[in-house]
C-alpha cells in the first residue's frame, strides 16, 4: 500500500518537473494557442487580437482603474509604452506593438525583476475593458 503512495507521489513530481512553470504550462493553462500568454524573464506577454486602438483605450483604462500613476508614455505609429507606478512605488511597463492586421503584443511588466500575479492582474483589467469597449460598440 505505502509503495504505491509512493509512486503516484513520485509520478506526480516527475509531471510537476517536466511541465514546471514554464512557458509551455503558462500557454496549455492561459491562453491556448490563439492567444498565448507567457511570462518570460519578468515580463507577461500575450497576443490580442482586439484593434490597436481598442486596446489603447484599455490599457489606458486598466492603468486608472488600478490607480498607477502614470509617468510617461511613448507612442509611435505601431507601437505605444506606458510607464507608470504602484501605489508602493514599483515601476510599471506596458507596452504595445502591431505585429501584423490582426494581432497585437502586449507586453507588461511589474517591478524590476517582474511579477507575474500584479502582471496578471493588469492583464485581466485590460480583458475586462476591452469587455466593455465591445459591449458599448466603440
């Protein structure tokens, strides 16, 4: 009886290994292929597919409604970078670039080496108001 214990626990933690918490297990569990979503190195990224305007305005949103302060923002035909701050003062970073008609990088990034859970939960935001923006028709 404890032998098999022991191996379904050794099973697990051979899995757990393999998949880790890596790029591929963020993709298989958050975003698929269509809009895969990986933190790397301290950033999150993910593929929209939403217009580069509608996700300006989301951005923008997102930025507000989690009260960052807004430093500086650098934006050039394809491309758009906000800087910003928590509330306890980490530097905030999101960016945007066309990467063809239809899909648009989105990238964030939450302090110096990265936090992947506040990065998440500027990702989520910006889900939330492109939400909004479609319901509204704008």
């Amino acid at each position: 009886m404890r032998n098999h214990l022991a191996i379904k626990v050794m099973a697990a933690a051979i899995v757990l290994a393999v998949i880790g918490t890596g790029c591929v297990a963020l993709q298989l569990f958050a975003g698929g292929d269509d809009n895969p979503i990986t933190f790397t190195d301290g950033e999150l990224q993910s593929t929209e597919s939403a217009s580069f305007e509608n996700l300006v305005v989301a951005c923008r949103a997102a930025i507000e409604i989690l009260g960052y302060d807004e430093s500086d923002t650098l934006r050039e035909e394809e491309h758009i970078r906000w800087q910003a701050r928590t509330a306890g003062g980490d530097p905030v970073e999101i960016q945007l670039t066309t990467t063809d008609q239809k899909r648009i990088m989105l990238r964030i990034r939450i302090g110096i080496i990265g936090d992947e859970a506040r990065s998440r939960l500027v990702l989520e935001e910006i889900h939330q108001s492109l939400e909004g923006i479609a319901a509204t028709g704008s």
